[in-house]
C-alpha cells in the first residue's frame, strides 16, 4: 500500500467560482465548478487550457460567508477532459489572505474532521 504524499487532504465538494488571470484582470472567465480543494490549492474546471505558472485569481462562493472569498494561486496544469472544450486546471494557492486562510481551514474542520467526511 503506498503512503499518501499530500500535505493538505482533499475535500470533494462542488461550489461555485469565477476566476481570471491575475496580470489580466479584465478578463474574467465565467463561472464554473469547484472539483476538489484543499489546503494547498484546487482543482476546478476550465474553458481553456492555461500555462503552467500563470497566476490566477479565483472568487469562491462557498455557505460560510455571504461575500466571496477571494484566493490566488498559479497554475500547476491544465489537463484536458474534452477536446478544446473542458479542463480541469489544478492551482496551488500562494498569498492566502486571512479570509482565505479562514475559509480552508472551516472546509476542513467540517467536511474532513466533521461528520461529512470525504471519499477518496
């Protein structure tokens, strides 16, 4: 049996985002669909395939805060799912501000130390 590598577990949940691309902030793609997040960063569904490195500024709408929550990160990789269509882009977060500290570490608490466990 392999020994698990991630620091951060994984929490399967679908809440609603709208990212763009911190150097391009006027461009803000629609809204999409969390995959999966984590302490140290995410994976979400994409309309185009970004570059590894690039920034990206994503807006989280999750039940715990009537606003946004605003994270950042850079992109890991974009993997394609359907022909020039759909991909899953997974992000590692960097600059977490308190909010985005906050909100990561209630997801945790809730849907990894709490009663609503997530599955593998």
């Amino acid at each position: 049996m392999s020994q698990e590598r991630r620091k951060h577990k994984r929490i399967d949940k679908h809440f609603i985002l709208f990212y763009s691309e911190k150097d391009f902030p006027e461009r803000e793609y629609e809204s999409t669909q969390l995959k999966n997040i984590s302490g140290g960063g995410m994976c979400f569904v994409t309309s185009r395939k970004f570059e590894p490195g690039v920034k990206i500024v994503i807006q989280l709408k999750t039940p715990y805060l009537a606003e946004a929550t605003h994270l950042e990160g850079r992109v890991l990789e974009s993997h394609e799912k359907v022909r020039d269509m759909i991909y899953e882009t997974r992000i590692k977060f960097e600059s977490l501000d308190r909010q985005g500290e906050f909100i990561l570490s209630k997801l945790s608490e809730f849907f990894v130390d709490g009663e609503d466990h997530y599955h593998a």
